[in-house]
C-alpha cells in the first residue's frame, strides 16, 4: 500500500485500536509541527530576552549588535522579528524598546519617546558644574571693556557679542574672568577650519561598542543657560553656518534625531577673533577666513579691543611677578616702554611683528626662574626671524640702562633696527 498503508497502534489513554493518518500526513504535520515549537519558542523566550537585556544593562533605543547579544545569550541565533518591527525603528539601526521601562508594546514610539529615549544615553565624559565655571585668576586685571561685557552677561539677556583684536591682548581671558567672577557657566568651542555642525551641535558617538546620540558644547550651553564662547571664530569655515539659528536665539532643530532645543534664560553667546571676519590681507593671521556676512550680522554688538594702555600693562607684570615670586617693578617699567614703543612702530609700519602682552608675562615667568634680563628677553624673542630678533633685542638694551649692550664691533645694524623709533622717555 506504500504511504497509504494502515497500521494500528495502542492508545495509551484509552487502551482502544484505532487507525492512524498515513504517512504522507504524518510528514505534514511533522513539519507543521517543528515550525509551530520554533516559533512558540521564541515568543516564549521573549521575556528571557528582556530580561536578559536588563542584566546586560542596555537602554532603549538599542542597535542590532545589543540585540544579537541578548538573543544569542537566551538561546536564540537570530533576533527575534518582534525586536526590530517597523513600529520600533527610530533611526538606522536603532530600535526602541519599551519594555525595558515596562511599557506596553503595542503603541508605537513616538517622537518624544524617540527624544526621551535618546537622551538617556550618558556622556562619555560628564562635566560637572564645578568644571563649567572658570578658576578665578587671581593676577588678573581688569580694563578696557570689562565692565561693559560683564553688565551685559550679567543681564541675562540675549545679545551676542564679537570681540575683535591682535592676538595675545587678553580677549579669551576676560571672558573666562567675567564668568569666574559671576559664578557662570562657560562652554569655551575652539573653532578650527575643519569645525562643523557636528562638533558644535552634537552627533551619533562609539560609546563602550554602542551607537548613541550626544549633545555637542552648543546645545548643552543652551539647555543650560550657559555662556557659549566661540574662540577664534574666524578660524571657521561655511560649515559653522549652522549656528545661524543660534545666533538668533530662537532655538535650533536637531534634524537627525527630530529634537527641537530652546535656549534657556541666561543663554549668551560671545565670539572673539583676530580679525573683523574679513580675513587677513598681511598674512599675519594665516587660516582665518572671510565669514559669511549674514552670520556676523547676526552679533549685535563688536568691541574692537587693542592692548592694554602702559600703566595698566605694568600692573599685570607686577601681578604676575608677584606670583611667581619675584617682583622687580623697574624691570616691569622697562618691558612695557619697549613693547609700548615696538607696537606704534608696529601700527606705523616701521616693524612687521610685534610685542604682546602675552609675550611680556613669558619674560617676566622666565625671569624669575634664570634671575637674568637679557636671557629671558632673548629666549622670548627666538620665535622671530633672526633680522627681527637682534633688532628688538639691541632696542632693548637701549631702554634698560642696567643690561649689557653688545660692543660697537659686534653690532651690525639691521633694516629691521634702522627703522625702530627713538628711545622712549622714562
């Protein structure tokens, strides 16, 4: 009879004969049942993988590597369909998963459970208010527009501030001492060529083997109410077009994770920069860029900030010789009326480099250590050119009676030295 060939077989409950199904049957049904245990199976096993994603520690939404892991780790060998259903996707690769928190699964996510979700995801490496606020620098003096900043941080109010000037004359730092002083929060972004709308607003982040959303500096000093200082902001290139929302105050989407930011009371921004966004026609500033017009139009207000005046340049050198521990006020007297001097030679084009107030608290630093004028002026100065160098240190040595000139024999007057200035009065 080949597969329809009937055979009786003892019923174990009942004890009775009965036919049964021929073999052909048999097989179907075997199949059928073989595909119904698998998948009852991995819908009983459900739970055990929920479960076992908790252990693991993840959050929702989690990427497809987490869910092998807690599908393998249950017995499975693939991911269950229910874990990456249509409904849980909330970006690519990510899949959100209520039932971590306990929640139902039958609504899908919404966009605000997407963002809740998202945001969960800690930081690489979280700040602490303490690490927000700048070290008050206790040699620090105030001048020039201190006091007008500081009103205008104080306020609360939102009006974006540039700051434009030579390098070294202490734009960034002033910022920094405001918010010490105020007790302010400060995000400080030091903006480069290569600068862009991830840097700045945030993006998808490698976390301990994870894919996970992360606010940039600008979206945490906006939810923060922070201040949000763009240092050497004509670095830029297009790419930081994306603060142009920013700037407005207004708030900004974040269109890869569909999240809306609203600046929080207290939110500022201030930018400083060498130049006014022009870019840089000497070359001295080389890199910076030629900002877009609409973006520094967006700053309300622009302090132009040149060096600090001389009596106030001799109060900071004494303040920070007195740090160091050895304080020389006729040394201080003498740096500042030659850098004084160098700088109008510098803006009437007799010099091409110049003396910075940063360059000044290097020589008197060194000073202190090596107890020698002329070495610590020499080892600053070895950053010029060799023309330029011996220029500014024979001038020098005309300013300060005290040092040891070089004698008439060694001396070979540059075209750097025919052009500096008389000697400054005392």
């Amino acid at each position: 009879m080949g597969a329809f060939y009937f055979r009786k077989v003892d019923s174990i409950e009942s004890g009775n004969k009965h036919r049964i199904l021929p073999k052909f049957f048999r097989n179907g049904l075997d199949l059928y049942r073989n595909v119904w245990y698998n998948t009852s199976m991995r819908h009983s096993k459900k739970h055990l993988m929920i479960e076992e994603m908790q252990r693991l520690g993840f959050s929702s939404p989690l990427n497809r590597d987490q869910l092998l892991t807690a599908a393998r780790n249950v017995g499975l060998t693939v991911i269950p369909l229910w874990a990456v259903a249509p409904e849980r996707r909330v970006a690519r690769g990510m899949f959100n998963c209520p039932e971590l928190d306990g929640a139902a699964i039958n609504p899908p996510a919404s966009s605000t459970q997407v963002n809740m979700a998202l945001t969960k995801t800690p930081a690489v490496m979280s700040e602490t208010a303490a690490h927000l606020i700048p070290n008050v620098n206790k040699t620090y003096v105030p001048w020039g527009h201190y006091d007008e900043i500081a009103k205008i941080i104080e306020s609360g109010k939102f009006a974006p501030v540039f700051i434009t000037g030579l390098s070294g004359n202490g734009k960034t730092t002033m910022i920094e001492q405001i918010c010490a002083n105020q007790q302010r929060h400060l995000y400080r972004v030091n903006i480069t060529e290569l600068t862009d709308e991830d840097d700045l607003l945030g993006g998808m982040r490698l976390v301990d083997g994870n894919t996970v959303w992360q606010d940039g500096p600008v979206v945490k000093a906006m939810e923060s109410g922070a201040v949000l200082l763009l240092d050497e902001v004509d670095l830029g290139s297009h790419k930081i077009m994306c603060l142009q929302p920013v700037l407005e105050g207004k708030g900004v989407f974040l269109k890869k994770i569909n999240r809306w930011v609203t600046p929080k009371a207290g939110f500022n921004v201030l930018a400083t920069a060498n130049t006014k966004g022009k870019g840089s026609d000497d070359g001295r500033f080389v890199g910076t860029n030629i900002l877009n017009e609409a973006f520094l139009d967006r700053f309300d207000f622009t302090y132009e900030q040149e060096y600090a005046p001389r009596s106030t340049e001799k109060r900071i050198l004494m303040k920070k010789m007195d740090a160091f521990g050895k304080k020389d006020e006729d040394f201080a007297d003498c740096l500042t009326r030659w850098s004084e001097t160098i700088r109008k030679a510098y803006y009437e084009g007799a010099v091409s480099e110049i003396i910075t107030t940063r360059r000044l608290e290097a020589v008197a630093k060194l000073y202190t250590i090596v107890n020698n004028r002329m070495i610590a002026i020499e080892r600053s100065l070895a950053r010029f050119d060799n023309e330029t160098k011996t220029a500014f240190l024979n001038f020098y040595t005309k300013v300060d009676p005290s040092v040891v000139a070089k004698p008439e024999n060694e001396k070979k007057e540059s075209g750097v030295e025919a052009n500096m200035p008389g000697v400054p009065n005392a």
